[in-house]
C-alpha cells in the first residue's frame, strides 16, 4: 500500500490538489494527508518541516509514502523531516517533484488501484537513504512519473558527481 503527502506553500493550494486526488479514490486503499502553508495569518504562505513530519507520520502505516511538493523550500523542509523522522518511517519515504496537480493525481490513481504497491519505485523521484549522505535524483516529468508507475521496473539510480 502507498500513502501520499501533498507538501505545498499554499494550503488553498494543497487542500484543493488533495480534494482533487480524493475524488479520484474508489476506497479507502491510499490515504492523503496535506502539509501546506504556515501557521502565520499574517504571512501565510510557505513550508514547515514539522508539519512536513507529523502529516508522515500520520500516513506512515503504509508500505511506502510518497511525498509530493510544489516546488523550492517544500524540497527543504521535506528533507528536513526526514532527518527528523524515526529511520525506519524514513526508509519508507520517497520525495517526488513531478508536477504538483498532475503527479499527484497520477500517483494517487496509480496507488489505489494497486499499480504501485510495496514494489514502488519512481525512478523520476528523489529516494531518501538513512545513514548515506547522498540522495539519488533524476529530473522528473509527468511522462517519466507515469510510465514508471505503470510498468514498475526497478529504479535506475543516480547520483551527483
């Protein structure tokens, strides 16, 4: 099973982009939970890895979550949390920065079907590894993100020389 965390610096933004990914749901099979602006009214926009954290926990009883942001410090504050998170919740994580709306909702369809399950592997996202300073990364697209939900193939890794 494969949970989705929608990280944005807009909570308009992020509800609206999980209220779209709920629609797409047939069942209860993939959980969204929604980590987006800050509790500030007077500066509302912008990310925080505490949040980015406690809405990872709250979906954590799945075999893998996906982390999907918006763009810049959602990046930062998602690696943040992961430092934070306890390793064996970490292992779980994948961080993906394919296209907010659209890789969301491919991602959540892809998952409560049962296309991705415990043999998740985005090659197009950047995967968190505990206790190794490096972090494996390759640009993604909307195109990349759903054929490698579709067919599965196992990651091809790389990594920044």
């Amino acid at each position: 099973m494969v949970n989705l965390v929608i990280v944005s610096h807009s909570s308009r933004l992020g509800e609206g982009v999980g209220e779209l990914a709920r629609q797409m749901l047939m069942s209860d099979s993939c959980k969204i939970a929604i980590a987006a602006g800050i509790d500030d009214p007077q500066n509302p926009i912008g990310t925080d890895a505490v949040k980015v954290m406690e809405a990872i926990e709250s979906v954590a009883d799945a075999d893998h979550v996906l982390v999907m942001m918006d763009m810049g410090s959602a990046l930062l504050s998602a690696e943040t949390a992961l430092e934070l998170l306890a390793p064996e919740i970490a292992a779980k994580v994948r961080l993906c920065a394919a296209p907010l709306v659209e890789g969301t909702l491919a991602a959540t369809v892809s998952a409560a079907s049962g296309r991705i399950s415990t043999k998740l592997s985005l090659t197009p996202c950047m995967r968190w590894k505990p206790n190794v300073n490096n972090w494996v990364y390759r640009p993604p697209t909307l195109k990349s993100l759903t054929h490698v939900l579709r067919t599965m193939k196992k990651p091809v890794l790389w990594r920044w020389s």
